[in-house]
C-alpha cells in the first residue's frame, strides 16, 4: 500500500487517516538511502509528489526550497551562483546505487561530509523548516534568517531524525560561497596512528584547511581559498608539515568528491560502517580491526569508515568503537546484509527514555518510520 | 509582563525549603531577604523578583539531588550563571528558587588533539579564550558580555557574538553537554566527537533558555587563533549605501570575520565616549574585519575596499596595527555604554531581518520611536542582519518606561513582519515572550511547547519564559488536534 500526497493539506490527511487507524508509514523520498530508510512499514509513504517552488536568494545566502527537490538539482543551482551546501552532503548513489535522493533526504539522515569539522554538520545550515507532525499537524520552525534564536531548535532536532518526528516538505538552507581555488597535499602516513598526528598537527594552525582525510597509505589535506591566496597558504602549510605531493584544481576536487562518497570505491559487496568517534581514538579502532577490514579516517580522524568484506557480517563494530572510544563514539551499519548484529547499538538507557518520550510527542501513535527510531523499532 | 501566578502552599514552605536544600547543599542556600536579593533580576533590569530562595550547588551530584527533590515537592527552580541575559531568562519565581551555577567554575580538560576543551557552565565566556591563548587557540563565539557571561549561560540562550558570520553562535560551537533534567535524571549529550547518536538532543537543548534541563558541563569546540585580524573602517553618506555595500560584499563571495554597522546617533555617541577616531560626518559606519593568514587578510580587504569604492563610501581606513584595529572595535563594543551616557536609561532590543529590508525597517524604527517619543540609536550585525536599536528613555519620567518597552514591541513585530524574527541572539526569555504568536502560529508553538513535556512534564523548570503557555503534559498521549483547532483553547495564560 502506498500514499503520493500532492499537497500538504493531502499529506497531513493522510497522517492523521493513517494515525487513527495505527497504520505506521514508511517516509521515503526516492529510497536512495535503504540501508538508514524507513525500514518496514504497513504503508510506503512516497512524497516526491509534493513540489513547490525554489528561492534561492544568493545575496542573504538563504536557500529555501521543497523537500522532494533531487539533490544533484539543488548542487548545481547553488554552482550556478558560485555557492555551495558547506557541510558537503555525502551522495548516497555512492553507497547504495539509487540514485543522489532528495534534499529532504539528506536533510533527515542528518550526514555530513570532508567540511564537516570546518563549516559545521548539516544541521547547523538548516535554518527553518516545514512539514507535518505524526499526529497531522502542519507547522514551521525556525526561520528564513541566519541568525535566529526564537523559540525551542527544531531544525537542529529534525535534522538527522531519519523522518521518525516529523515528514518535512519544505526547508530553508543557509548557503555559502564556494572557494574559488583549492589543492590537496598528499603525505605518506602507512598507520591511523601516523595519520591522526599528522591531522592533528596540521590543524593546530590556521591555515585554510577544510578537509582532511586519509586511506591506507596517505593522508588527504585540502586548502581552499581565492586563487589569489591559494599559493601562500599551500607554501605555508607544506613549510610546516612533513614532505608531500600537491594536486590542485578540478584533480583535488574530483578527490573530494569521491571521499565525500566514501572513494566511490567501496568494493560492491562489502559492508560499509560509519563510526564517529574522538579523533585521537580512531588508532585504537584500527588496533582492534581484523586484518581483512579496511579502515578509511575522515574529519581529521573523527569519521571512521570500516569496510569489511562479506564474509565478516558478524564483526561486532559496536562492541570495537565502544572498546575503543567508551561512549564516545558509536557505529551504525550503512550497508550490509541483516546479521545478528543491529545495524545501530541501543542508546544508554536514560537517553532511549527520553528519545522515546521526544518520538511520543511528536508521533504518539508511532506511525512515522518507526523501524527507523532511535533504538529501533518501538 | 505576567508571571505564572505564584503558588501560595510553595511559598508558605519557605523555610522547610530552605533547610531541606541546606542538607544538600550544606554551604549553598540563601533564604534571607538581603542575601537573595541580588539574584532579583539579570541584564533586562525592568524586571525585579526575589526567589524563595539561592541554592548554589558544587557537584553535579548536588545538582541531581536539590532538582530531585524540588520536582518532588513541587519547588519551580531558575538555573542562573551570571545573571547577564538581556530577556530575563533567569528572572526568579516568587515561588521558586534560583539555581546559581557559579562554583562550577573550573575548566576540567582541554584537549587540544581533538580541538575541544571540557569546562564547567560557571566559568566565564572570555575564560575559555584566555586558558587557552597560550597555545594559540581561542573560543570563538564572542557575546559583548564575554567578561562576565558564563558558558552555561551561552548554551541556554544559544548565544552570538561579532563573529557570528563566520563562526556561528553557541550551538555549532558546543560538542556536548552533561545535563540534569528536572526530576535528578543525569544525562551525557555529545561529547569531544563530531557527532551524536540518536535525536540531535544537544541542538534541541542548547538555546532551550533554561526550560529543558540544568548544564553541568559543556564540550566547546576550540580553534587555533588566526594568524592575522585586520579592520576596515567605512564611513557611507547614507545607511542605504552602506547596505547595499554589505550586500555587495556577501554576494562577491566573502565571508568576512565581522561586519559591522552603526548609525549617526550610534556612531557619535560612541566616538564621544571613546575617541576611536569614527568620523562623525557620515550616517553610517561599517567595520569589516578580515582574518587568516596575511595573504588571505590582505586580498579580502583589497576586494573589500574596491566594492566599498563602488558603493559610495566616503571614508576608508584599514587598521595598520593590533592596537588600531582594537580601537576601531572599541566605538563598537562600548557603543552600549555609550548611549547609556547620552541617555538615562535604553533598552536594547535584538530582532533579526533579511537584510534586504534593512532600509526599509530602519526607516519603521524611526517611525515607531517618534510616535512614543523617544529616540534611539542603531548598532547592527550587518552581515547576518541582526539589528539592536537602542532605545533612549529616562525612567524617572512617568510613562517613558513602558513607553520604551511598546516601542521595542512594534519593533520587533516589525522585524518579524519584513520576513525576519524576534531575537537573534538575546533569547525570547519573559521579555518577547508575549509576542511569540506574532511569529508562530498556534501549532507552531504547540509543536515546540510540548517538547517539554519530554524533559520537565511538571513544568517546574523556568516557566514563564519563552513560551506564552505550556501544555498539560498528562493529556500529550492522545491526539488532540483536529482541523487546526487549539488543542487546549481553555489554557490558562501567564
């Protein structure tokens, strides 16, 4: 069964038809995301029916535009404009092979991608928002402003809640220029260990990095600027750090993308984990790897990406972030087939209470992805 | 204003409150009326109440324990860090007490690898900075109370700064938080990583104006300080031109550390106080403040200069030193005090538009001012367009009090009807509470209000602020809405 609302109107009907019979739904954009979807559901409920217009308003770097509105679209607009989503949204095409999704889907997952540690996550752009409660409600929050502090922070609060609160329709990004010029350095780093310091190091100083990444054999830095500074700040920071190999221009970009895409070259079969954690643990992560795993350090360590190969569906990643960071870091299975591991380890219990209480006020019949709550199903 | 009316059974128990909170908090509660008297009100000093009592806690264990007991009791407590908020977020309750966080004032870890620093929600804005100076690093967010106003503090009200543009407020500056909820329940949200597991809980609670939990400790986000900070100083013939030049300036693509504006009236009284050497013959005065490295600094003033050129500008200095640079910023910084010479008494008002309508609001700020004769002068966050008109009044004239506050309510409705909102970095608190229906609907609020009810369901945490009323939160488990109509229309209103 599936619901194709067309207006909001249509679409809080729905929810509240769906609420008073206990009909849970299943909140998707085009499904590009499966492995942190909706999960089952009794319904499917497919909202690339809703448009709406775009304003995308260059000079008060706002963005507001409908939710169903493809994420390739929303990129390339913003390139027109010389301007950018800063917190990089990883494409989920990468991953999972459907397709870049919606803004609205990359908005609900909440992930952010390389810029992360340096312009903020995804939830520090979303300025307002609309959509409708679980319980048919159609409401606004936040603003179409960039600075505003009026009233309890729900844009923060939806973002990220994976479409368990709330089904947004309509969302107001703060948008930013796009660096003119950027280059990465290479430099050698054969462990996590080696890497995290370099990382570490070259972030000490000021110096124009926003990105900073490292797979197997070489840390990535990034440094973008005007093509004007862009040198000086290269020159200064190969100065101070240990020996390495420059790429510049659309070859550094092409990099970036394929790291904020986890390097496009995620074996197809292999089963990808997300891991934030501190980043000075993520060399007591890879410690704990088995030797056919594959580790992958972003946000200057603070992202892990641990690839394992099929065959190793009963790894307990949970218990091994947990291991190495306590409770702060944690995992979640993006893709990969179901096991005896959950794809998300259960919140501390005072936490779970209170995310359960959270998800009962918003959705108190538990009709909205409920497969996709925090501490899954309900 | 009105306040919840107070709860006569709570307040005849004074004194059983007092000594129960004092076998907590052995050397902490304060239940004299001299002793609690200094904690009547915070930075919006219009509004004065004395609590039941001061508890004032040193261990989060205190903490778990004296809120613990008050949700048993019934007791309604205000968490107080410095008592600086500009809205009265932390105005007592006559049948409540405060919770002053000031002993915790130590900052337990700084972490310089994973680029955080773990502090406790007394210590002091401008602290975080100078603990960490040596090894060239800095807390970027820069309320101008930063001497005074506590971490604590900075996350209920999500604070801002000069350097919001660049650096953001509070919120994406706070890793995380440990937090105490009204009945004692002691929780981690965030933490030194990037990112949380489940609901983003630390964004929902940061700027949450006392109303969801007491922060024990917060997890800043520390940054390694810029090489180089340079200043513009732009003089304009009219506020349009130098508007259009800070618009100008954005859509070339820069993002600078901080910009600026003020008024004539702003502009000279502020050059009175403190000689920065403003030019007192333009309208407007702008500060563009460029940071980084020499190269980046030097090519972003030089873009700067030649799209002010463009845009009218009449006076131009760049800052050749770090003591010049500082006094460009002293007009600004001191321009409250500034006024406050000029004036008996103004009342700073904080509302957010986009900045497009900037000419067109000023020119309905003028407006609103004469009609209740008063006058005002304007300092602005040019770049993110926040805006705090001061409104200059004299208190001991009959009427001009409550004049002033009318005139900072139009103002604000103002702002929220050219498209912005009602507070940008000062908080709703009591002051705006009133006005939140200018710019929610009724859903809006009940879709936020009853948040609450998953943190506070007594509704014992600082009611009263923010929110016009609050939702009975035994009756949340049911669906209640139907076809937009009020789900409580019979609520009582504070």
């Amino acid at each position: 069964m599936a619901y194709r609302p067309a207006t909001i109107e249509e679409l809080a009907e729905m929810i509240r038809e769906a609420a008073a019979h206990g009909r849970s739904l299943a909140v998707s954009g085009t499904g590009s995301r499966p492995g942190i979807g909706p999960g089952a559901a009794d319904a499917d409920l497919d909202l690339t029916g809703l448009g709406g217009s775009i304003d995308h308003d260059p000079g008060e770097l706002l963005l507001t535009l409908p939710a169903s509105t493809p994420l390739d679209h929303v990129e390339k607009l913003l390139a027109q404009s010389g301007q950018c989503l800063a917190f990089e949204p990883p494409s989920p095409d990468a991953i999972w092979g459907l397709g870049h999704g919606t803004i609205g889907g990359a908005v609900a997952s909440g992930l952010s991608g390389p810029r992360r540690p340096f312009a903020g996550a995804c939830r520090d752009h979303v300025l307002g928002l609309s959509g409708v409660t679980g319980r048919g409600e159609i409401f606004t929050a936040g603003g179409k402003v960039l600075k505003n502090v009026t009233g309890f922070d729900l844009p923060r609060l939806l973002t990220g809640s994976r479409g368990t609160l709330a089904v947004l329709t309509q969302i107001t990004l703060k948008v930013l220029p796009l660096a003119p010029a950027q280059a990465t350095l290479l430099l050698p780093a054969d462990t996590a260990a080696k890497a995290v310091r370099i990382m570490a190091d070259a972030l000490m100083v000021d110096g124009g990095i926003t990105g900073a990444a490292w797979s197997e054999s070489e840390v990535q830095l990034r440094i973008e600027s005007s093509s004007a500074v862009l040198p000086a700040l290269v020159d200064a920071a190969r100065a101070r750090l240990p020996a390495s190999t420059l790429i510049e221009g659309d070859a550094s970009r092409a990099l970036w993308a394929a790291i904020a895409s986890l390097y496009d070259h995620a074996h197809a079969d292999e089963i990808i984990w997300r891991c934030p954690l501190p980043a000075n643990r993520a060399p007591a992560l890879a410690a704990l790897l088995p030797p056919d795993a594959r580790l992958r350090l972003d946000w200057a360590g603070a992202l892990a990406w641990v690839l394992l190969p099929a065959g190793a569906a009963d790894l307990d990643v949970h218990g091994l972030v947990a291991q190495a960071a306590g409770r702060d870091g944690h995992a979640e299975r993006l893709r990969g087939a179901a096991s005896a591991i959950p794809a998300r380890a259960p919140l501390e219990p005072g936490l779970a209470a209170l995310s359960a209480r959270v998800k009962a006020l918003f959705d108190p019949a538990g009709i909205l992805s409920p497969a996709a709550a925090p501490g899954g199903a309900a | 204003m009105k306040m919840p009316d107070p709860d006569a059974a709570v307040m005849a128990r004074q004194a059983e409150i007092a000594a129960a909170l004092s076998a907590i908090v052995p050397d902490g509660v304060i239940a004299d009326a001299t002793g609690v008297s200094p904690y009547g009100s915070d930075g919006l000093v219009m509004y004065r109440q004395s609590p039941l009592a001061v508890v004032l806690p040193r261990t989060t264990s205190q903490v778990s324990r004296v809120l613990a007991w008050c949700h048993a009791n019934g007791v309604k407590v205000v968490a107080r860090g410095s008592g600086t908020s500009l809205s009265g977020g932390a105005l007592p309750l006559a049948d409540g007490i405060v919770l002053g966080m000031a002993r915790f004032n130590r900052i337990l870890n700084v972490d310089y690898d994973n680029r955080c620093a773990v502090v406790q929600p007394g210590v002091t804005n401008l602290a975080v900075s100078q603990a960490i100076a040596h090894k060239g690093f800095y807390y970027a967010p820069d309320p101008s109370s930063q001497i005074a106003c506590s971490i604590g503090g900075n996350v209920a009200e999500n604070a801002g700064g000069v350097h919001c543009l660049k650096y953001g407020t509070t919120s994406p500056n706070l890793l995380g938080v440990e937090l105490v909820l009204m009945d004692g329940t002691v929780l981690r949200l965030g933490g030194p990583g990037q990112e949380q597991a489940g609901y983003d809980l630390l964004g929902l609670v940061c700027g949450s104006e006392g109303l969801l939990g007491v922060v024990t400790e917060a997890t800043v986000r520390i940054l390694p300080k810029p090489a180089t900070q340079r200043a513009l100083l732009l003089g304009f013939p009219s506020v349009a031109y130098a508007s259009d030049c800070v618009a100008a300036i954005i859509a070339a693509g820069i993002i600078p550390a901080g910009l600026e504006m003020m008024d004539a009236p702003a502009i000279r009284a502020a050059e009175d106080f403190v000689q920065a050497g403003y030019p007192t013959d333009v309208e407007a005065l702008m500060i563009a403040e460029a940071d980084g490295s020499a190269a980046e600094v030097d090519d972003q003033l030089a873009r700067i200069t030649t799209i002010a050129n463009a845009h009218n500008c009449t006076h131009l200095r760049a800052s050749t030193d770090e003591a010049q640079r500082l006094l460009f910023w002293a007009g600004r910084k001191a321009a409250f005090p500034a006024v406050g010479r000029i004036a008996s008494d103004y009342y700073c008002v904080d509302g957010t538009i986009p900045r497009r309508q900037l000419g067109a609001v000023l020119g309905q700020i003028s407006a609103i001012v004469a009609r209740h004769g008063l006058g005002v002068a304007n300092v602005f966050h040019a770049g993110d367009g926040n805006l705090h008109p001061l409104v200059m009044y004299d208190a001991s004239v009959p009427g001009q009090t409550e004049a002033a506050e009318a005139a900072g309510a139009e103002i604000l409705m103002a702002c929220v009807d050219a498209g912005g909102v009602l507070t940008g970095e000062h908080g709703v608190g009591v002051e705006k509470r009133d006005l939140m229906e200018h710019q929610f609907s009724a859903i809006d609020l009940e879709v936020q209000s009853r948040l609450k009810c998953a943190f506070d369901a007594r509704g014992l945490l600082n009611p009263g602020k923010l929110f016009p009323t609050l939702s009975r939160c035994a009756e949340m488990n049911h669906m209640h809405v139907h076809g937009g109509r009020l789900p409580f229309p019979e609520l009582p209103r504070f």
